[in-house]
C-alpha cells in the first residue's frame, strides 16, 4: 500500500512540473500572408477612342484586402519607356479600394507627347502594381532558391505567396487607339525564316520571294492569304497543303503594330503571333507559332 501511494505521489509530482512549464516559451511562428492586389477595368472605359479622345478616359479599380500596405505603386509603359503612375498607402485602402482615371492628357503629361491630347497619335500602355507590405516584402518579387535558380512569390505553393493567400492582378493592357490606317495590298515575302517541329523537316528553313495579298476587312483588321510567308508550304505539302495561300490568317493593326488574331492553322490549332508596322517602308515584320511549336519569323514589303 505504502509503495502505490509512494508511485501515486511521485506521478502527481511529475505531472504538476510539466503542468508548470513555461507556456511561454513554445513559440510557433504564425502563417504569414501575402498581397492581395486585384485590378478590375472598368468596362465601360477600356480605352481611349481616337475619335472621342476629348472626352473619353480609361478607368480601373485596385481592390485590397491586405492591412499591412507600406505603398502600392503603379507603373505605366509605352514603348521602352516606363514611368511611374501613382502611389498610394494603406490608408488610402481605408474602403477597400482606390481608383484610377486617366484621360489623353493625363497620358500626354506622363510620356511628353502632345499627340495624345488630339488623337493624332497613339499607342499600347501596360500598367503594372508593386505592393510592398509593412514587413518590406515586395510583390512581385523573387524567392532565391540558390546562386542560379528563383522562384517567384506570387507562386501558390510559396506560403505568404500572393498567389495562395488571394488575387494579383500582374498588369493590364489600355490603349489610345490610332486613326485608322490601310495596310492592305500586295506584298512580296523579303524573308521567311522558321522551324517545324515535325520529323518531315527537322532543319530551319530559309524562304522569300512569295506573293502575299493583304486585304482590309474593316478599318482594323486584315485578311492574309498566306500567314507563314511559305513556310507551311514548305514543310506540309506531304500532308497536303497545295500552296501559300492553304494558311491565310487575319491581323488586327492599331498604331503600327500587328497581331495575328482569329488564325485556324489546317492541322487543328491555331496561329498567334505580333510584330510591327513600318508605314515609311510599308514592311511588316511579325512573328508566328501554332499549337504544335511550329514558329516562323517574316517579312513582308509592299510593293
């Protein structure tokens, strides 16, 4: 009996020493989170109408969750140029969100171009967010893994990651659109430089000399009856193709750049590409690639 109360006693003891530990001392670090920036354009107000520039105006709404914001900046591109939009504080954030409205003067202030004030110029515009919170961690940013290798923090399977805790909108895309410009005419394939991905033709290929026909199908989009410059031609007539003109595509054109839009390639996906236009020379110089891999770089002159 003496011995079962002496084990009793001696376990009471034990439990009420570990029931004194210092609590604390166990201290595990809370998840961090990360920045939750969503940028919304208003739909209404994409862009900025060359026709109605006087009063038209671009408009969008940054939406925060985050209550930690050392300053949310916006930066804004046109070209190689990037300057920066505005800047705002966790207090300006006080309702959730701020709001950002932008008319053609307001760009022709930012870039020192009066053209945009009347419309008799133009261009494409990227407005891009960096949030940096009151820890100093900065989004978009990168985690270094090691000398070589990074990974970014808007990554979902980083925690405190943008990406995992909410929405982050990386950048967004406005423009002042251009007078309208015909392109349409007919052009001769300078060069035709690409690589195809199918075993029928593993080398790159070399081509110029072709006719291509550009059509207007309205103001701003163009009918191209060979999209490849030849290059399809040269790859795919053992599967069929019978000419140039077997690929035809579309390009969209606004202030003298071009985008291959709305292109079903033969074989079941698609031609995306982008370039430029050069209304001195009449050139067009773009770049494509379909579903498979296949890409191709070409210009086109008018003659």
């Amino acid at each position: 009996m003496n011995k079962l109360l002496y084990i009793v006693l001696c376990c009471s003891a034990i439990l009420s020493v570990i029931s004194c530990k210092d609590e604390d001392r166990i201290r595990i670090p809370e998840t961090m989170t990360g920045a939750n920036m969503r940028i919304i354009v208003d739909p209404d107000h994409r862009q900025i109408n060359y026709q109605t520039v006087n009063m038209d105006y671009f408009a969008f709404d940054a939406y925060s969750e985050n209550t930690d914001l050392s300053s949310v900046e916006f930066t804004i591109t046109w070209g190689t140029e990037t300057k920066t939009l505005a800047t705002f504080h966790q207090s300006d954030f006080a309702d959730g969100n701020v709001r950002v409205e932008l008319n053609a003067n307001d760009f022709a202030t930012i870039f020192n171009n009066p053209g945009f004030i009347d419309g008799s110029s133009g261009g494409n515009f990227l407005i891009k967010p960096k949030v940096t919170l009151n820890d100093g961690r900065v989004y978009p940013g990168w985690i270094h893994l090691n000398a070589t290798d990074s990974i970014s923090n808007l990554a979902t399977s980083v925690i405190g990651s943008a990406g995992a805790e909410g929405a982050f909108t990386i950048q967004v895309l406005t423009a002042i659109t251009c007078p309208p410009l015909d392109i349409s005419g007919t052009y001769v394939v300078e060069s035709a430089i690409g690589m195809s991905t199918d075993g029928c033709c593993p080398d790159e290929s070399h081509l110029s000399g072709d006719i291509v026909e550009v059509t207007a199908d309205n103001a701003t989009s163009f009918s191209v009856s060979d999209i490849t410059g030849g290059l399809y031609f040269e790859w795919y007539d053992v599967y069929g193709i019978t000419g140039p003109d077997d690929t035809p595509g579309h390009m969209g054109y606004n202030c003298q750049e071009v985008n291959v839009i709305n292109s079903p390639e033969p074989f079941g996906t698609t031609f995306q590409g982008s370039g430029t236009y050069d209304p001195v020379d009449h050139r067009i110089t773009y770049s494509w690639f379909n579903g498979y891999g296949d890409h191709g770089d070409v210009v086109l002159v008018r003659q």
